[in-house]
C-alpha cells in the first residue's frame, strides 16, 4: 500500500481513495501507479499513525515540497489533510 511517493523534487501523499468526481482523463481508468510507483489502490484509508511511519522513511531535505494528490480526491479526508500538513510543516518548513 503506497502512501508516499516521490516524483523528482516532490513527494506525494496518497491519503485517500475516496472521491466524489468522475473525471474523464482520471488516471486511475487506465494505470494503478504513478511515476514508478507501487500500486496506489490502498487496502485501507491510512491512519494518521501509518501516514506518520511512512513519513519516517523519506529525508524531507531531499524534497522542495509535499503534493497531496495520489487516487482519489485529498480533500475527501480534509482534516487528516490539515493535520499531516500541520504534522509534516512541524519537521520542516517545506
Ligand atoms: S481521483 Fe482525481 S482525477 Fe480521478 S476522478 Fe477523482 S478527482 Fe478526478
């Protein structure tokens, strides 16, 4: 289950799957990842806790920001949203 994911100087946050749209050009029609990515089908809407460990793994100085955008629509879960922005902002100031 990916839950981050880099793409050259960003990461991105998958957070969530859940989506209210139904965009034509969606990505997910067509591929299940992104950018070398493992799959972005998550077995389940992560946890706080998870989103936290997963961050564990990446060096934020090696990034130039943070992109919540993976499959589905971030705002669906926008106070996790809030609060890992909050969360990762607390690490670095990126
Ligand atoms: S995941 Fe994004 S692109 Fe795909 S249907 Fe939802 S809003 Fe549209």
């Amino acid at each position: 289950m990916t839950l981050l994911y880099p793409i050259r100087n960003s990461l991105y946050v998958n957070i969530t799957n859940l989506c209210c749209c139904k965009c034509v050009f969606c990505i997910r029609n067509i591929t299940d990842s992104v950018g070398g990515s493992d799959s972005l089908w998550l077995d389940h809407e992560p946890t706080m806790e998870e989103l936290k460990q997963e961050l564990e793994k990446f060096d934020l100085d090696d990034y130039e920001e943070v992109v919540f955008c993976g499959y589905g629509e971030p705002l669906m879960r926008i106070n996790e949203v809030v609060e890992f922005a909050k969360y990762i902002k607390s690490k670095k100031n990126i």
